[in-house]
C-alpha cells in the first residue's frame, strides 16, 4: 500500500490556477497534491547574444524553491551566492523540455523566460514545473497573438512530465515525497501530446534496476502524462 | 487625488492568512492590496556561532522578491550570485524590528529565522514582511510553548511597519506602487503595540522635506500602525 | 556625564582639511574626533549605462573601512570576497545624499564617483564621510568650472549629517564609539544648508523610543548640523 | 553511414590504461576512440561532515575538462570562478554511478574522491569518464585491500556507460562529436555487470523519439555496456 | 648528492612532445624528468578589450594543476571558485615571459592563448610550462605563417626558463620535489636564445643568501636555459 | 637626467612615522617621496589552521590600494569581489619578507597581521610597504615584550626592500612612477640588515636585460637598501 493509500497507478490531485499573479504575461499556479508551483512566462523582446540577428527566439527557464517549501529549512541560494547543482539541472531540464515543443523560428527574435518557483514541496516538484510551465507559455504566447505580436502559434504540441518509480518492489506513478525518499528507483519522463519522449531520466538511488522494471515505468509514465495533458487541455479551455 | 482613490490616511486592504504552508513552525501570507508576501519563521534549535553559551537566542531575516513579482521580470538573485544591497538593507531591517519586541534571553539558545519572499510586488513590500512577519514568529512561539519548550513567551510587544509619504504636496499612508515611484519623500516606519518607534527610515527621493511635513508623516504613521496592530490581533485570535 | 565629558549638544572636534591626496580631483581629510575619513571625488567623463544619452549626470558613493581603523581588527573585505550589507547601506547612504543637492541635470552627461576610507573609527563615520564628501564633491566641481567644462555649478545647497542618539536616558549630539555602542537609540540625520531633511534614519538598539525622545534628537541634529555646515563654508573659502 | 564509417552497433577503439600517472590511488587513462580521460582515484581516510560518524564511507566525483580539450578553446572554469551547470550534471552522474555498484558500509570510514579530467575531447566524454573512473576505483580499493586496510571489496559489481542515439534516423552506438553535434536524440546509459541499469538519460535534441526508438536505443546500449565490461576485466587483469 | 643522484648542474632528462593532442593549433607534452605539463597555443583571431584597434597583438596565459597531479590531492580550482594566489603568479610569468620574445605589432590584431596544465608534478612545474610553452607557441605561429595570415614570423628569439637554488648548502641545477620542498633557496630564471634575462625570481625560503650565492646560481642557470634551448631547437627541427 | 633631477643612485625622501593611527598594535605611515602607504600590525592571539598546536606563530599581510591612490581612479577590489593578481603577489611577497627576519618558533602560538594600504602611489608601493611593514611589526613585538607576553624578540634581522631599474638605458635607484611606467627592467630586491637577499625579483618589461646590468642593479639595490635600513633604526630610536 502507498503511504497515500493511492492505487499504483493513480496520480495526486492535479490543479492549474491561470492567472495566479497579476505581473506576469503567463502566471500559473501548479498543485500536485501538496506540491504547489508558482510558474510564470515573461515576454522579452530581445534574444541572448549567442542568438542576436539569427532570425529565431528562445525560451529559458530558471528553477528555485522558497527555503521553506521543505520539511526542513533549505540555505537560500540568493544568500549562498550560488545555485546548486540540482537547481542547475532541473531548470536545464525545463528550459529544454518546453523548447522541444517550440518553434523557436516561428516564435521570431524574442525570448520568454520561465521562472518556477516551489511554495511548497511534497515531491514532483520538477514534473509539476514542466506541466504547469507549459500553461503558463501558452498563455504568454496567446497573449502575442492577441497583441498581434505572431500571426501563428509557435507551439507545436502539448508537453508534460511525471515522475514514476519502484517502491517496495512495485512501479507506482507520481511519487510524492514519502515515496520519493524511500524507493529505489525514480525516473522522470516528459512526453508530448502525441505520445513522444522528449526526456527519460531513470536513477537507481539503492538497487540497479531490471528492463522489466523500466518497461513497466514506462507504461506508467505513458499513462499519467496523457492525463495531465488533459488537465492542461481542459484549464487551457476553462 | 490618489490613484487608488484612497484618502490620504487609508490604507489599503490588508489580510493575514496563517497556516498558508505547511512545513514551516508559522507561516502567513501577509497582503496589503496588490502586495502579496509569504512570511514563514522557522525554529532553529542552535544559534549562530557569536551566541554559543550565550544562555540566548536569536531572531534572524531574509527577504527576496520572485523574479517576476514585479511589472518587469527583476534578475534572480540566486543566478546572479548575490544578493542587492537593498535586499541586504531589507532583511537587516526586518530582523532588527522583530529582534526589538523579543527578549532573546528569553527565547532560550535558538534561533527562529524569518523568510519574506514577494511572490506578487505593489509598493511596501518592506513593511508588509514586518508586518506579516512578526504574526509568523508568534505562530512559531506559540508552538514552542505548546510543546513545552518555552514556559513564558518571549514575545514583549506587537510590531507592526507602515510607508508613509509626500505624494503631490500631501502627506499619504501606505504608499501603493504608482504613488512609491512617482512620491517626492518616502518614509518606513516601524512601531510597537504600546507606540514607540523602532525604525524610522525617511529619504528625500526629489525635494528635501520639512519639519512640518515629517511630523505629518509621522502622525500618519502612527495611526496606520495602530489600525495594522489591531488587524494583527484580530488574526491572532482567528 | 559623557564619556568625552562634552556637553550633551556638543560636537566633537571636527576639521576638514582639503588637498589631502594628490591625485583626485577633490579630496579631503574629514575628522570628527578621532574618527578621520579620507573622502574623495574623482571626475569620470561618461555615465553608467542606464544613463546613456539622457543628458544628465550622476553621482554615487563607494565606503571602507581599511581593516585595522577599528579596535580589533575587521576582515578586508576585498579578500572576503564581497562588502557587507553594512558598507552597501552606507555607501548607498552617502551617494543619495549628495545627489539630493546636486542638479543632474545641469552636471552634464559625466559622473561623479566619491570614494570615502576610514582609516580611523570612532563612531560616526557615516555622518562625517557625508560631510567631508560634499566638500570632495565641491572641489572637483569647481575644477570643471575652472576648466570651462561646466558654465555654472550643479550644486543647489549644502549637506551635511550628523548622528544623534539616547545614551544614558538623555538625547547626545555626535555620538563617539563609546557611546555608540551603548545607546538605547542612534540616528542619523542628513540636512541640507536651508534646514531642510535629505535622510533620517532612527533606530532603537534596545528600547524602543518615544515621539518626544524622536523630537528632541531631531533638535540636536538641525543644531549640529548647522554647525557642520558653518565648518564645511569656512573650509571652502580657506 | 556513419561519419566514421562504424557499423551502427560497434562501438569505437577503446583502451584503458592503468598506472597512467603516478601519485594517485588509481590513475587510468581511458580512450574512446578520440576522446582521452585521465580518471584518477584518491583514497581520503576521512568522510565528509554529512557522514561522520556513521561507520560509512563515500565515492564522489569531480569532472573537468582542459580548455583546449575541444575544437575551439572553452573559458577555463577555474578563471571564470564557476563550474557550468554541465559540468556538475556530469559530476553527480560519474558519483552516483560509482556509489550504485559499492557497499559503502564495508568500504569504511574513508572517502574515495574521483577526478576525471578530459585532455581531448571528441564525444561521449562523460561515459568515457564512468568507464575508466571504475577501473581507477576498483585499483584503489585493491590498494586499501594490499595495505590491509580493507579485508574485503566493497565493490559488488563492475559498471560502465555508453551513450546511445538516433542520427539520421537510425540507432546507433557510442556517438562520436560529429554524431554527438548532429543526433535527434541523445541517450547515456549506465549498467551493471550483471546487465541492469543504474542511470539512463534520454533527451530528444530535436525531434521527440517514439517507444520504438527507445527500446532500439536500450538494446544497443546493453550490447555496448557489455563490451565495455569486458574490456574493464580485461584491463584488471592484465 | 642530490637525492636524484644527478650531478649539481645537471638537468633531468627533458622530453618535448610536439602535437600531443589535436585540436589545439600548437600543443605540445613537456617533462622534465617527472614533471609532465600539456602546454597549448589557442589562436584567436580577435583581441582583449585593451588592444581593440591598436594594431597588434596579444599573447597570454593560464595555469592550472590537475588535483590529483601532486601527492596529495589538492582542491580542484573550478570547484572552490578561484584561482589560487600562486596560479596567478604563475600565468602572469608565462604571459610575460612568452611576450618578452614577441614582436606584439608584427603578430597583427590576434590573441594566442597559451594553456599550461599540470598533469604530474615533481617540482620546477612553472619552468617546464615555459619552455614547453614556447614550443606550442612557436608551432602555432609556423601554423598562421603557413595559411598566409603572417608574412614573417613575430618571435624574435627563443625563450626558456630553469629553476635553481641552493640544496644542503651547493647551487644545484633543476631542483625536483625532494629538492624543492627542502631547499634553502629557490629561484626561477627566464632566458632568452641569446643570453639575456627576461625574469630572475629568488625567493630565500629559510635563510637569507648571500651575493656569492646569487652569482653561482645564475651561473647554473645560464648554463641550463643554454642546454633547454637546444632542446627546443632540436624538437622544432625534429 | 632622471624625471626628478635626482642622481641615478638616490633614494626620494623616506619617512617612517610610528603611531599613525591609534587602535593597531604597530601603526606607520611610510613615505617614499609621494608614495604614502599606512602599515599596521594587528596581534591575533590564535594562528592559521594548519599551525594549530605546532608551538609556533605566523606573520602574514595584506596589502590594498584606495581607489584614487592613483592617477585615474581603479576599481575598489572590495565591490570587484576579488583581489588582482597583482594584489595577491605583492601581499605575498610583503608576508615572505617578513617572516624571513622572524623566528616563528620565538614568536609563540599567536599571528601577527601586517596590513600596507596605500593612500597615494607614486611608484615603489610594494617596496615602501615593506619596509614600513617591519617597523609596524618591531612595534608589535616590542608591545608583546612590554607586557611580558613574549620573553625575547623573535626578530632575528631588519629587512627593507627597493626597486631598481633600468631607465634610457642606465641603471637607477627607487623608481618613481613616471621611470617605473617608462623603464625598460624592474627589481624588486629584498635585503637584510646584514646584507643578505630575501627576494630577487627582476622583470624586462621591454628588452631583455644583460648580466652586466643586473649585476649593476643588484649594485645600487644594496647601497639603497643599506640607507634604508640606517632609517629604519633611526625611526625606532626616535
């Protein structure tokens, strides 16, 4: 039984509130369950050196957690004076995951920065971003089109992530932080609406895992990323 | 006439939600209008090295603002590698307000950190962290007595900050972001439950002021402080 | 009694002696006391990027404390690796204050970089860098008058601070290292040649201060710093 | 066909060099084709401060790569004060790699520390470095075991990596720099002597890849890791 | 005797190993006996800020040390985000030793970035980077005269450097670790081709030395930058 | 004929004040003509790390320069967060020289810090602050003597340092700026009462130098510092 008493196969609770802060030109607040994500799109219409006068935009993401999102309390690493290497990797891994759906020539020579920051932590909170940051882009980028900014949408196809792992000997989907802490093996994977990989990132944090055990995460990861690419559909809709 | 609209000793709407997470010993979301501020306190059960066998604690700060808290998406600090010398200023403010209504000797040998974070930026930022601050650290006390780990609270007074300025010739409470940018003199004023003064911080930002209208500032001050007290007390007994 | 024996409304010894280094277009030894700061003004025909082409000048204000000024010896903070939230207040402090008396505008597009070391503490080296900084400011202004590159002077009035506190249950004027690090309240209050306030900034180190005990510092410091300023005139036509 | 001409399963010339220099605890160089890593363990007969006292020891990595590793020369990471976000992702992969096949338990407490250091890079640089890294390991651990500081191997089974990919539009094995640069997608894959996995890392560069491609992609690295473990006995045998 | 055995004014055997790896334009392996340094010339077809349209050219230099090159392993520069006061030391003598011998004008508007990378050491490191430097500059400035980008070559003489110092009471050439880490005097000294001085650093580590001191070792020292440029010359022949 | 008229083998005026400023242990103010630096010894009760409980002390230095000690203003390292490598080697060298003239096992567990910071710079910075340096720490010894901390001096020998160039071709003492930024070579040479060297340090900065003229240097370098040292006895007898 998961500590949740979820089944195997259940995702938690999953909410996108558009329009969380009034700044932003895209602002979504992301639960999954005790999870809670502030993402936002800011629109800038300059491009980074390395991409000035190449005809094409790009889209960032920067990653932080409010030093008592956890349990315990986390150094700020404003005051540290450096991210560590986890922040690095999950915003690379945002950054990444969100162009892979962008048609960075279409999107013209501007840039749109996402920011994810965790007010509350309970696990995921790097699959939450993904998923509501890519909310968060859509509506920056419908704000383009209204302004007459693009014609078309540079947004190729829906993206999203979840986490799936092995605890206690079973796959189980979207690990919150009990299960997170405790299991073997934890693999995120961000897929697309049409049911593409876009990343696989599988860890053996205790015992190396089996094919069989990978093929299984797999399927749950298929699963519970077509579901949240409903929820998004549905709060794009709403 | 305001840009809000409001008389010129309102301020604006001020709420304070405690128990707004869920890891943190006290944790408030302090708005005042458009201003929204996440206070936590957090209960260290150690204090920094100058203190060791000291027989007292401490009560410490920090401050920061979401990227995008603002109406253009400020730099994260975080990636920056340091933190501006107003947010030093702010978080050094802050701690020295709650440090002047607690009696460290008191509190024992540990040491409750705040965290201010601006997830949504209007004006008064500084003074809504104080403000919302010291319900959070009062959270974090009550629990230490319910623990038994205090027997008396070390808590001697109420503080409460309030802006007050010269806006257009006329002295304002609560200056809002329209009224902070455009305001000739802004000034922070950080009082006690029984009206005495703890900071006061005015700055000539165009023309230097009088006499005359710094005690037109000061008596706004005081009647906002009063009103933003009683708000705090009515919270606490929520 | 005080310490220094003074009465409670006088300053101590304050002498400004101009031409200190050679290089620097103004530069000046301030002392108040045993507190002497090296304060200088060095001419930079250019602005800093956010001015660029908007045909106004600027002033700004670096400080340090060279590392044995004080009692026990402070860390450099050029081997720390960054300024203390301290140094950036005052230096933030300073650079205000003299752009509150200096028309940008009529400066031209060139910058002003003042530059204040301690190089002996005892109290009050924030108030005496103000004072002895405007009288840097004043030369090197008079240099491009000199030189024909400005027409008329840029600076609109004098200023000057002075710290004030509660020591001893009585409001001082100047307060020295001894009673700085005993007083109840220290303020700093920076005023102009016609009596008007550029910065006022009280703090109570341990009770907080009443409405009269505010009211009569800011008494003592419109004295001390019409004296100040008297001593800053003479210097000048020395 | 591949630039290199390599069938698509075969994995370049790979060597491995014991003894590579001589201060070390193990010191390998390891060749991929092009790609030269000098891997050297260092046996530390203290633990980090997170671990002290635990009856445990602990494997971590560092990575680098000399400037003029590559075909146009990188900032060296030491000048510009940082480590790229890159370089720590790498890191924490050769760590936790390494960690995953060692009983930390039986290793002591004593710290094993990993540098990998790239003298010339042509692709495939970071599987490279967990291949030779191993060797310099378990050369290391065979030093402790010769000393009598060890009665037996932590080491519960050998480990190795290779990276897999898509490049026009067929799977292919250990991706050289003109592979690497020009691929669809991009897999790293860690596993075990016994074939299960401890990482694997996918990123769709361009195109989101299809289960298809996933699964070919798993079965050329298993094929891969398993050459490259034979080469590692090889090499510890010799 | 010396603890190698070698006589006084002998060198180790010095090995100078053109094209060491292959992306550099000039990259050369030095050792002097067992002291092994990757000495790289980067050309770079711009120059510094400084230089910007002056009409010449720039060489310069980095250093840094593998950390496991020593006996014990030293912390990895990049990681505790600074060069250390020594590695600077060093790269500022490479700069200056390589521009000594470099006609700037001739070399036209482009940067040759000179690596230095410590990959085994056993004393004399700086030295060794110096001559094996000179080598990898000399190669990649053959390069640019070959492509036509220089009509004549800028070097105007060899330049190659040797330590000295003085061991158990006798001037000896060359000094390795053993020598090194126990010798009375150490002093670096940088030659050109034809006999004059470019850099002599003494540095008396315990007593002071005298003049007659001083004078044999800068004996030794002409006689081995004698002996290291024939070296250099028989490899650039080779 | 030299900038300033003064034979090639003159010293400019040199001055040593003791007790510049009040709090130090030792406190000179040392001029060479217009280079003024202030030097201070500060006593610290505890040593570095890595002499903890080896029954000996330390004397180390820093060494800084105010922005405007030169001729156009430089950046304040304190804000630049980090000190030049210039910085780093001149401090460096200060803390050599010194601990070459003290018995470390004399002095006992205790650090003496130097600090030179320079006020006004007019060539020869480094060589003035040694040689002040050594007298602010004969201060600090003797201080330590006075109040029965240490028994017997620990100062086996006064050192003083000079610079001496080559300038339009003849060999000349005590630099000043406009020889020192004009001179084809520059000394640095460190000497002891006794006529021995501590430091040698020669740099061409144009053309390589002969033996003939270093010998000559090494000439005037103990004539100059000889005068210097007689200075250095006088101000202590004074």
């Amino acid at each position: 039984m998961r500590p949740s008493s979820r089944p195997n196969d259940a995702l938690r609770r999953v909410t996108l509130t558009r329009g969380y802060t009034k700044h932003a030109e895209g602002s979504v607040l992301v639960e999954f369950g005790d999870t809670k994500v502030i993402c936002t799109a800011s629109v800038d219409e300059s491009v980074p050196g390395f991409l000035k006068g190449k005809g094409q935009g790009w889209v960032t993401a920067e990653y932080g957690m409010l030093p008592r999102s956890t349990g315990s309390r986390m150094r700020r690493e404003a005051a540290s004076g450096k991210q560590s290497g986890r922040t690095q990797e999950i915003q690379r891994l945002i950054g990444r995951s969100l162009r892979a759906v962008v048609d960075l020539g279409k999107l013209g020579e501007r840039q749109i920065q996402i920011d994810c920051d965790v007010i509350q932590a309970d696990g995921g909170t790097r699959t939450a971003s993904i998923t509501g940051a890519f909310v968060a882009l859509h509506d920056a980028i419908s704000g383009l089109i209204a302004q007459g900014k693009l014609q078309e949408s540079p947004i190729r196809d829906f993206v999203a992530a979840v986490s799936v792992g092995v605890f206690e000997g079973r796959p189980v989907l979207d690990l919150d932080y009990l299960e997170d802490s405790a299991c073997e093996t934890d693999m995120n994977v961000v897929m697309t609406g049409s049911g593409h990989f876009v990343e696989v990132q599988g860890t053996a944090e205790g015992v190396p895992f089996s094919r069989a055990e990978l093929d299984a995460m797999l399927r749950l990861a298929e699963q519970g990323v077509g579901e949240l690419i409903a929820i998004q559909k549905a709060a794009l809709a709403g």
